[in-house]
C-alpha cells in the first residue's frame, strides 16, 4: 500500500468513526436544543400533576431549556398517553405516566396504546401506599379485627371505592383476594372525594384513600387507620403497621409516578434525562417535597424502571383477568 493510499484508508476509517460512534453521544450532548413538553394526564392541582412540574422545573434548571407543562386529560389518562406514543421520538415530548396509565388500565378499558411497547421509561419518581381506615363505630382496631368481621358476616362490610378499576378498587379487591374475604363494594363514579361524607357518617364503613387526603380525619379521630398497603410503615403515620406487618404479604398495593417517551427515541438522550432526574430526585428539596404529598421518592433510572413497569403490568393484569374487572 502507498503512503498516499494509507492515508486515505486511515482518513476513511477515521471518517467512519467519526460517522457511526458518536452520532448517540453527540446527539445527547446537543439535547435538548429546544423547549420539551411535559405531557399530564390528568387535571391541574393533583398528585400527578404537581409532581410532572416539580420535575419539569428541575429539568429546565439542569439542561437550560423550558420544558412546559401541559395538562392533556380525558379517557382516564388515555388522551395523554397516547399523544406521547404517537408523537416524535426525539424527546420533544416526555410523559408523567402513572400506576393507571401504565398498568392497569389498558387491562380494564380499551386504549390505543401499548403501555411497554409504544414507551421507554426515564424514571420512576414515587411510590405511594393507599391507607386502609374504617369508621370508628365499626368497632375494629386492626386489619386482623377487620378480617374476622368480614368473615363472620360476609358481603356485609360496606367498603367505598372511587370507581371501578380505581386504585381503592384495586387495593380493595387484592384485600379480599389475599385474606380470603368478601366485602360489599360500593362504587362512586364521581370520584374519591364523594366517598368522604358517606365514610363519616358511617354509611359506609371503609375505604383505601390516598395517606395524605385522610391523615386529617385519622388525626380528628373520625377514622380508624388499620394499615398502609406498603412493605414498610409510612414515615407520616409512623404507628400505622403496614399491610406486611398485618399478616398479608401479597396485598402490597402502591400507586405510582413515573415518566417516559416514546419507543424509539435515541437511548443516549433516555440516558441523559434518566440521570438527570434522577439526580433531581436526589435532592433535599425535590425529595422532601415529594414525601409532603405522601409519596415515597424511588429515583430509578430507566433499566430499573422498565423492569418495574413491566412487573407491575403483569400482576394486575393477572389481578384484573382473574376477578373480571372491567370497564366498557
């Protein structure tokens, strides 16, 4: 080979390098080179949303581009999560999917998307137990106590949820699947916060919520908390025993708050927003905002969190198919 020949044949290699290495780098290092949209699925002032634009702001502060928040509702979260799957796949747009958007409701309702197919996770910010309380008047002081009742007199404990396929639905039903009980449901279409009244009047006499919409009444001494339906107690209800504690290892229910883009989208820009959120997470402020809402901050990165999602997709769907759980 000449000299001259060599050389073009190194300049040629170096070229290729040049071309096929680091094109996901460079991509990444580039990004984002204008504004990103954080999609919400549900209404402004909720957990979902107040979370996505927690994390929006740090994204912003860390990356140097505005990530504007924008809220998208309808079909349960469907609307927005299927903006997300089919929009671009050059993280323009990012996803604050949830426990519904990303596993369950696409086994209770039909949607147009694949909730593992059609995304990528970036991170999954918080877990959130639901808090099991009953009316005092029920005269029970444990989840054991509660257990016993429900099978003395079976489908006469009347047990609130906010709709069907809800999370209290879903926690409820896994309640009665592991300790072998059967509860009157009922059901209130127009959301949690009509279950309240009823709950304090004893009409119904419990109900999973949301630890932090009920941890004033549990305080007042209107309610009874039996349990949270976590691994380990919850740091605002320290004397609350977990579902664990209470002897029902398999009715571990946690919502959750996670974001993601869609499939296709370059795995060095994933990487980048993965760290970049998860770093966020890690901070003072960030996580300590997070357990205010009564979330528990998890900070896993997109590996960990793809895992998780498909975990959580499987057992309730399995949950779901198997109690016949459905929404036409």
């Amino acid at each position: 080979m000449t000299h001259s020949t060599r050389r073009a044949a190194l300049g040629g290699a170096f070229a290729l390098g040049l071309g096929t290495i680091p094109v996901g780098t460079a991509r990444a290092e580039s990004y984002p080179s204008r504004p990103v949209r954080v999609i919400i699925p549900f209404a402004p002032g909720a957990a979902t949303d107040i979370l996505a634009r927690l994390m929006a702001a740090r994204f912003s502060e860390a990356l140097g581009q505005p990530f504007p928040a924008e809220n998208r509702t309808g079909a349960n979260g469907g609307i927005a999560a299927e903006l997300v799957a089919r929009g671009p796949k050059d993280g323009s747009m990012i996803l604050q999917g949830t426990f519904s958007t990303h596993a369950t409701n696409p086994h209770i309702y039909r949607v147009a998307y694949d909730p593992v197919a059609d995304f990528t996770p970036i991170v999954l910010i918080a877990t959130v137990p639901q808090l099991l309380v009953a009316h005092p008047a029920l005269g029970i002081g444990s989840v054991q106590e509660l257990i016993a009742a429900a099978r003395a007199k079976p489908g006469e404990i009347r047990v609130a949820t906010g709709g069907i396929g809800s999370s209290q639905h879903l926690s409820a039903v896994l309640f009665q699947r592991e300790a072998k009980v059967s509860f009157d449901m009922i059901h209130y279409t127009r959301g949690f916060a009509t279950v309240i009244p009823d709950l304090l009047e004893n009409r119904v006499n419990a109900t999973f919520g949301d630890p932090l919409s009920l941890l004033p009444m549990v305080r007042d001494g209107k309610l009874k908390p039996l349990a949270v339906t976590a691994q380990a107690r919850a740091e605002m209800l320290p004397a609350v025993p977990s579902i664990v504690e209470a002897g029902l290892p398999g009715a571990v229910s946690l919502t959750w708050y996670g974001m993601f883009v869609a499939a296709g989208t370059d795995p060095a820009i994933v990487a980048k927003l993965g760290e970049t959120a998860v770093a966020a997470i890690r901070r003072p402020e960030v996580s300590g905002r997070i357990r205010e809402l009564g979330g528990i901050p998890a900070g896993l990165g997109p590996a960990e969190f793809a895992a998780f999602q498909k975990n959580e997709f499987a057992r309730w769907g399995e949950v779901i198919r198997t109690e016949g759980i459905r929404v036409e």
